[in-house]
C-alpha cells in the first residue's frame, strides 16, 4: 500500500479516466477505478499493479444507479485513505434538444450533473475536517460556448465549472483544493457514443496530452486549467469582466435602460 493517499476516479475504463489512473499510478498512489466496463478495468489495473507496485481495486459501478451511488458516497465519507476524486464520469447525447426527449436529458443530467454532485458532497465534509483533498471536475469548453448548441450537455458542463469554482471558494480556506478541468474536444469515445465522428473536427487533442496538461494545472493548483487556450491572459480578462459585471448587480431599482421604455 502507497502511503500517499488513494485516486478514486469514475469513468475509469477508458480515455480520460484510464490515463488519470495510469500518471497518478506512476506517481506512486494507490487507485479505485470506477466504471461499468469490469473486464477494461481489470486489464489495466493488472498493468499498473505489475508496472508501478501499487494497489488497485476495481469497482463495477453505474453512476445512473440510485444503489451504485450510494455505495460509492458511502466509500468516500468512510474510507481515509482516500484523498483525491477524480469526477470523470461523463456522457453526451445525439441529435438536438428537440430530438432527445425528457428521459434522456433527464438521464444525461442525471449523469453529469447530479452524481458528480453527490460524489463531492459525500467527501467533502470529511476532507474539510481532515484539513486535505483534492477535487477534480472534468468540464468542457462548451460549457462557456452556447454557440455550439449543445444545450442539455453544454449546460452541464456550466454547472461544473460554477460548482468547481464555488466549491473551490468555500473550501480552499479548509486546505482542500477543487479544480475544474476544461477540455476542448478530445479523443475518446464520448464521440462515438453520441453519434458524432471525431475525424470530422478540424482540431482534437489527443488524450494522453489533455491529462498530462491537467496534472500541470493540478500541481500548480489551478482552480480552473483550460488545456487547449494557448493565452492564459484572455481567461484572466474574462474573469475581470466577469467580476465588474457582477459588482453592478446590486441595484434597487432597475436599470436606466430599462426604465426608459416603462
């Protein structure tokens, strides 16, 4: 057993979540893979046991489980050892919103949303207390680009980015770090799986480069790591114009330009 403190990563069959698993194996810490697939888990955690010396142990969840769920939150409030969430787990629909339905959005919200959602909650009072942890959200650019009109699944990758940066907030002061990874598209199957050819887009960043980016912003404790944005200033704009925005919020009355037509 690695006496640094064990990755639970959900979505760990493949792409982001398989390499997830494989660099924070090579750095030493023992893993919980979580994914539906068992038989892809069991191949790769025999290969980090054999390469790395650590321990790994997989669990055959379906995150859309009400039961899967809440024995995975039962292990995070539990369970010290471990120390890192890795909040990977993640669909995305075909066709538009007109064509999807209620019981798919409803799913896909389900998904990306609310287990992400109840996976921090169950650990973030222990890691609160414990002064350590740390929280990672996988996001997506389109969640700041309604002009994609990805609108159930953009949306909720907005709701990742506001809870990361949020939750980064309220918890930083506590000794836990919360960063939201912001990826633009990449090669995994989350393509394929909603009816999309990646071969069709004009940039997509392989894999392995998206996490390795990734660990950079997590060692450096970045709240927010956007691997594909080459001028870091232009996030930083948004934010300041963001924030002049927000100070203006704070009014009696409605504004002037508003006023006028009443």
């Amino acid at each position: 057993m690695s006496a640094k403190s064990a990755v639970l990563i959900t979505g760990a069959s493949t792409g982001i979540g398989a390499v997830y698993a494989d660099r924070f194996a090579r750095r030493g810490h023992d893993l919980v893979l979580v994914a539906r697939d068992r038989a892809r888990m069991e191949d790769l955690a025999a290969r980090l046991r054999e390469r790395d010396g650590v321990n790994v142990e997989v669990v055959r969840a379906d995150l859309a489980s009400h039961a899967d769920l809440a024995l995975l939150e039962a292990r995070l409030v539990d369970d010290a050892r471990i120390g890192v969430l890795i909040n990977n787990a993640g669909a995305s629909l075909p066709g538009t919103f007109v064509e999807q339905g209620p019981d798919a959005v409803a799913s896909l919200i389900g998904l990306n949303v609310t287990a992400l959602a109840r996976l921090a909650a169950a650990v973030a009072p222990r890691f609160a207390r414990e002064g350590k942890g740390a929280i990672v959200n996988i996001g997506s650019v389109i969640g700041l680009a309604p002009e994609f009109r990805s609108s159930v699944y953009g949306a909720t990758k907005a709701f990742v980015l506001y809870f990361s940066q949020s939750l980064n907030l309220e918890l930083g002061g506590k000794g836990v770090y919360v960063q939201a990874v912001v990826p633009g598209a990449t090669r995994t199957e989350i393509w394929a799986r909603s009816g999309k050819d990646v071969n069709a887009l004009p940039a997509v960043m392989e894999v392995d480069d998206l996490v390795d980016a990734a660990l950079v912003g997590f060692d450096r404790r970045e709240t927010v790591t956007i691997p594909p944005l080459p001028d870091a200033q232009q996030w930083d704009d948004y934010e300041a114009a963001r924030s002049a925005m927000f100070a203006n919020f704070g009014q009696s009355q409605p504004a002037a330009r508003y006023r006028e037509a009443m």
